[in-house]
C-alpha cells in the first residue's frame, strides 16, 4: 500500500492555526444566534460544522499537492459537505401545524459549512464578507422582521 509522506508537528504554522481558528471562532458566532433563542443547532454545532468543514479542506488541499494532484478531486469536498449538511438539516427542519420550523437553522448550518471551506482554503475576503452579510441577515433582518411582519399568531 502507497501512502503519502507524514506532515512532521514542526510544520504546523501560523497560517494553519489561523485557518482553523478563525473557522471555529466565526462559527460559534453564527450559531449564537441560534443558542440565544434556544433553537436547536446552536454555538457548539456550528463551531463544530465550521471548524470541520476547514480542517476537512485543509486535509484535502495538502493531499493534492503531496500527491501531485494525482487522482485527487479537490471539488469533492464540496460534495461530502453538502451531504453531510443537507443529513443534519433535514434532521432539523419540521412541519407542525401549518407552520415550517428550524429551515433558517439549517440553511445557517449550510452557511458554517461554506464558511469553513473558505477559511481553510484561505480564502480570506470571502470569509470576510460572507460573514459580515450572515451576520447583517440574522440579526438585522430578524429586528426588522419583528417590527415590520409580526407573527399573527402572537397578535390578540
């Protein structure tokens, strides 16, 4: 059996722990929306979706390049993702009395997932920017939501 070279400790850098952690940190802030409403899915899924998802896509790219690319896919990642993804949020979401729940916990699990991949390719204004606009869209939105559509079931 052919295996590929190790990566020694010594090569861990900086880079690797900024990739990671910035994955971990920005997913723990998109699922504080979620934990401070007490929805399912909150801090500790989305950390987790989020730091995998980086470390998951670190693992993928350093493979590439020690094997020459040689039978590697890279865009595979994005493919394990989403299925792993679309499992835990079809697991989420659920249709009680006429009303859908828990669909924007699993399109922010989605996100955590996307914004890991990008963070552990150091794709770093895409993470920017996609995490300020995920921010502006959970937590603005939902302001606005409240004020602007109330939930008819809650008016008298």
């Amino acid at each position: 059996m052919e295996l590929n070279p190790p990566v020694l400790m010594h090569w861990m850098d900086l880079d690797l722990v900024a990739r990671l952690g910035i994955a971990a940190l920005l997913g723990l802030l998109l699922g504080l929306d979620r934990e401070l409403r007490g929805l399912a899915a909150g801090m500790r899924t989305h950390g987790l979706i989020c730091f995998s998802s980086a470390a998951m896509t670190v693992s993928l790219i350093s493979l590439f390049h020690q094997m020459d690319g040689q039978r590697m896919d890279p865009l595979r990642i994005y493919e394990a993702t989403g299925a792993f993804i679309g499992f835990i949020g079809a697991g989420l979401i659920v249709f009680s009395k006429g009303h859908v729940k828990n669909l924007t916990t699993a399109a922010n699990l989605w996100l955590a997932g996307v914004i890991g991949i990008a963070c552990g390719s150091a794709q770093w204004p895409l993470v920017a920017i996609a995490s300020a606009i995920s921010f502006v869209m959970l937590t603005v939105l939902r302001a606005a939501e409240r004020r602007f559509f109330p939930d008819e079931d809650a008016t008298p």
